[in-house]
C-alpha cells in the first residue's frame, strides 16, 4: 500500500481501495464519492446515487448511476476538506487542482 494511501484511510471517513483512496461526502443536498490516486496523483470527483431507501423520493433513472463532475462544480468547503487531508497524510494538497 502506498504511503499516502495508509495516511489517508487515519483521516476521518477515508477508505482503501488497491493503490486509490476514497472518501463520501454529504452536503446541500448533494453526495459524492471522491477518489485519490497515488500512482497518477489525480483527484477525482463523482456524484453518488441515491440510496434504494431514497429511490422512492428520487424517481430519476439517471440518479442510479454514478458519474464524474468537474471539479468547478465542486462545493468549495470540499474542496477545501480534500486539499487539508491530503496535506494532513504528506501529500501536496495541489494534486487535488490536478486535470486528468
């Protein structure tokens, strides 16, 4: 595992996926998944589905299924958030500025 990643997954709600981590946020009404890869040192972000529990109040198919947004559309507290965890494990918080 990547030094990076295991810094990451001590930060509150992050997780590891092989060399990627990733961590979900709740704000204003909106979710998303949001990814770090080590190796590529990229930043990405995803909306996230709404739970089957909110399907019900949610009756947009489109909603099912996960999809990149930009990071100009990304809620600057987030933004913000990812950029102080990825200081707080040791990496440049300018990765998360990084195009794909």
């Amino acid at each position: 595992m990547h030094d990076s990643i295991a810094a990451l997954i001590g930060r509150e709600g992050w997780r590891a996926e092989g060399d990627a981590a990733r961590v979900h946020y709740d704000g204003g009404g909106a979710r998303f998944a949001v990814e770090f890869y080590a190796d590529a040192e990229r930043v990405l972000y995803w909306t996230v589905p709404a739970a089957e529990s909110d399907a019900a109040a949610e009756p947009d198919a489109s909603a099912a299924t996960a999809a990149p947004v930009p990071r100009e559309r990304i809620p600057d507290p987030l933004r913000r958030r990812i950029r102080e965890d990825l200081a707080a494990a040791g990496v440049d918080p300018d990765v998360e500025r990084r195009e794909v």
